[in-house]
C-alpha cells in the first residue's frame, strides 16, 4: 500500500486511555466488593455527582443509553440506594436521588476510583497533573461544544 505509516496521535492515545481506564477501574470496583456490577456502580457514582439529576441527562452523562440506564436504576433503586422522583417541572420525567444507604457503597467506589487514579498517574509529575487535566477537559469541552450544535450525536 502506498499510505504512509499511521500516526497515533492524542485521539487514539486518549481512546486507548480511556479503555486501558475502564478496565481498570472495573477490576477494581470488583476488587473493592460493592455488591453491584460495574455498570450499576458507575450509575451510583454518577448519581452522587449529579444529585437530583433528571434520568434522561444522566444517561447521556454516561453515555448509555437509557433503557440501559433504566436497568441499572431498577437494581439500585430495588436495593434501596436510590429512588427516584417526579420532577416537579415535569411529572413524566424522573429526577434520582440517592438514599443514605449507598454512603458505605460509595466510599468503597470512591476508593477504586482513587486507586487506578493514583496508579494512572504515578509517573506524571504532580506540577503536570493540573495540567493535564486542563487539557483534557478543554478537549472534552470542545467535543461538547460540536455536540450541542447538533453536529454530532
């Protein structure tokens, strides 16, 4: 072929990163023994950091779809972790709220979240952390940006 040798570069690099993270993370939540799969343990970790968020934004927090979401909600609501409410601006959609019972579960998830963080970033110095995570958010910010255009979606 006469194409030139491919060139990584930071898309593959944060693509490659962003699997390498997930599989990561996964082993270690089943490390850590919440209980709950991988997917319904991301699902409560999004729902502490979007407290009272309608169902329908959080799946696209996560990036799943939402019957997908709709089943990791029923096993955590099922478990009493979560529940969910009629959004008082919208009776028809749902607003999630975590109950006092997911705290033990989130400080464990918590806890394999700053593991593979800390294993992710051992050979980067701490005075390019900041940094990096500037850059990153930046990109993301950019991709977000396209998208609430209707670029894509």
């Amino acid at each position: 072929m006469g194409l030139p040798s491919p060139n990584v570069g930071v898309t593959m690099l944060v693509v490659d990163l962003a699997r390498l993270l997930r599989r990561r993370l996964d082993a270690e939540l089943t490390r850590v023994d919440t209980g709950l799969t991988a997917g319904e343990a991301r699902t409560l970790f999004y729902v502490w950091r979007n407290p009272g968020e309608r169902q329908a934004m959080l799946a696209d927090r996560m990036y799943v779809e939402p019957m997908t979401l709709v089943g990791y909600l029923d096993t955590l609501e099922k478990a009493g972790l979560i529940r969910r409410c009629p959004d008082p601006k919208d009776k028809r959609a749902k607003l999630i709220e975590l109950l006092p019972k997911a705290d033990p579960l989130l400080e464990r998830i918590n806890a394999a979240l700053q593991s593979v963080r800390a294993k992710a970033l051992e050979d980067v110095a701490p005075k390019d952390r900041k940094t990096l995570e500037a850059l990153l958010q930046t990109m993301k910010d950019s991709l977000l940006q396209e998208d609430s255009k209707g670029n894509h979606k």
